[in-house]
C-alpha cells in the first residue's frame, strides 16, 4: 500500500481530534476525504504529510514510517496545504528553480519546464506570484508539490475559492494524476468528489464513519429511501404520510411526492393506491445523493 493507517490519535489539550482511525490507500487511487469542520481531516493529513507527530497509531508512506523515517517517507510525498504556502515576491519559474533545489531534484531545469507544462502555467511563468490570480497560484501549489516526482500527493482543499472554468482544469489534472499517483484531497464540495474521486472516507469527531465507493455508499444507505411517485388523483401529504415507513412527504408538483423512507416499501406505496382507490401513473427510486448522505453520516456529530 502507498499510505497505510494504523490506530491513528491524536489528542490536543485532552481533547481527541483523530480517534484510532485505520485505513489503506492504494497506488492509483484517488481518495477523498471528507468531514465537517473540526472533523480531523487536516489533522490526519498533516500526520501522514510528517508536519505532526501523532498521540498514538502509526502511518506508512510508501512503507516507510512518517515518525521513525520521517525524510525518506517525504520523499515519496506532494502535500499542498489548505493555506497554499508561497513566496508573492518571487516568479514563478524562480520558485520552482528555488523549491527544486531544495528538495534536491536532478535535471532541475528540466523537471521545472516539464512541471510549468503539466500544469498549464507557460504564459504566468515570469511573472511575480503575487500577481497571480487564485487558480493560477493553485497551479504554482500543485506544480511544487509534484516537482519532485513523488508517489504520494496529498491535498487539503486544492480548489477552494476558484471559478467554474480554473475548477475544471484543476479537477482534471488531479484526474489525470491519479492514474499514476496515490491522491488523497479533502474537499468540501461533493461534485468535486463525484467527479474524480474512486472513493471516499468520511470522518465525523475525530472517527471513521464511512469507506467505499461513492456508488456503494448512494446504493448502500439504506436510512434514506426517497421514492418518487405520481398518483392520477390528488392525494393529502398526512394521508401519505400514514404509509408504513414513510418518514417525509415533500410535494413536487399537484400529484407527484418524493417520499423518504426508511425502507424500500413500494409495496406498501401500492397498497395504499388500492386503498385509496387511485392510481399511481410513475414510480422510481430517486438515489441518494453524496451531500445527502453526508449530511445524514455526520448530522449531530
């Protein structure tokens, strides 16, 4: 495994904010990694990035451990924190010449003209970072991160703040590098999620309240079924709302409901049609969406 988590804690002043959360991340995934604010996201990723210690647990990087062999772990990652750290004052190839050598890659010149390419920065690259806008300085983040070609990229709100076109471009370049990386972003925008991501973890307080695939986690939730359903006559929301299961009757148009429930219960649906003498002209299962299902992991959390 690329990034291994094991029994992983951290505490701040008695207070948990990573309680012993586990799991694995492959080569070629890209996760996402999704919470409430104040959930430990940033936290969990600052400790397999080697800029915190963890209380207690463990977590592997490339099997090489982030606390006992800390630089050869950093090698093999690319962290872009939330607060993208870069010098306004500096130009842009000048920062990759300048973050290059630190990180001692080879063929600098090379890398950086490579770099300047894959991420789309050849008309801003003599120009002063501060003068950049947003999206661009997200590239300039992205560009350092993976200057020195590593393994593991790792991201913490990589396109917070940008505009509909800067979030398409940088969405598919996170696409595109997950087919040769592990990547691991937090992100706070589940359209985002649903377009790049293989799968997603959500954390809630510090724990692991959902691991999967974002179609097994809409097809698997089974605390929410909302039901669609167009009847030929009208018919009351506190007569629909008397059908064994159903939890909520929203109205959408005169005789068409979304109902939610806490089963699948069209029989019980077709039931009440009988009973009611009517007729129901249209019926599907309308899927959870990932936002719904978030909201419904972590509500109250």
């Amino acid at each position: 495994m690329s990034v291994s988590v094991t029994g992983l804690t951290k505490i701040y002043s008695g207070q948990k904010a990573v309680d012993n959360i586990s799991f694995n991340v492959k080569s070629g995934e890209v996760l996402g990694f999704l919470g409430p604010n104040g959930a430990g996201k940033s936290t969990t990723m600052k400790i397999i990035s080697g800029f915190i210690p963890p209380t207690e647990g463990k977590a592997t990087v490339c099997n090489f451990d982030v606390e006992t062999q800390s630089l050869e772990a950093r090698k093999n990652i690319g962290y872009l924190p939330e607060n993208n750290p870069l010098y306004p004052d500096m130009y842009v190839k000048e920062f990759l010449h300048f973050t290059g050598k630190l990180n001692g890659v080879k063929n600098r010149n090379a890398r950086v003209k490579e770099m300047i390419g894959i991420v789309g920065l050849q008309v801003e690259q003599r120009k002063k970072i501060g003068a950049l806008s947003k999206g661009y300085r997200q590239r300039v983040g992205i560009a350092q991160a993976l200057l020195h070609d590593p393994k593991v990229l790792i991201m913490d709100e990589p396109t917070s703040g940008l505009d509909p076109n800067q979030l398409a471009d940088i969405r598919e370049l996170i696409k595109n590098l997950g087919k040769e990386k592990t990547v691991i972003l937090s992100t706070h925008i589940m359209q985002e999620v649903q377009a790049i991501c293989n799968r997603v973890i959500i954390i809630s307080k510090g724990k692991i309240v959902a691991d999967d695939s974002v179609e097994k986690l809409q097809s698997g939730n089974s605390n929410d079924v909302s039901t669609k359903v167009t009847f030929k006559n009208s018919v009351s929301k506190e007569a629909l709302r008397k059908i064994k299961g159903v939890n909520k009757a929203d109205s959408i148009s005169e005789n068409t409901w979304l109902l939610h429930s806490s089963f699948n219960n069209e029989e019980e649906i077709f039931q009440f049609a009988v009973e009611q003498k009517n007729i129901i002209t249209s019926m599907t299962n309308e899927q959870l969406g990932l936002e719904d299902i978030f909201r419904e992991l972590t509500k109250g959390k």
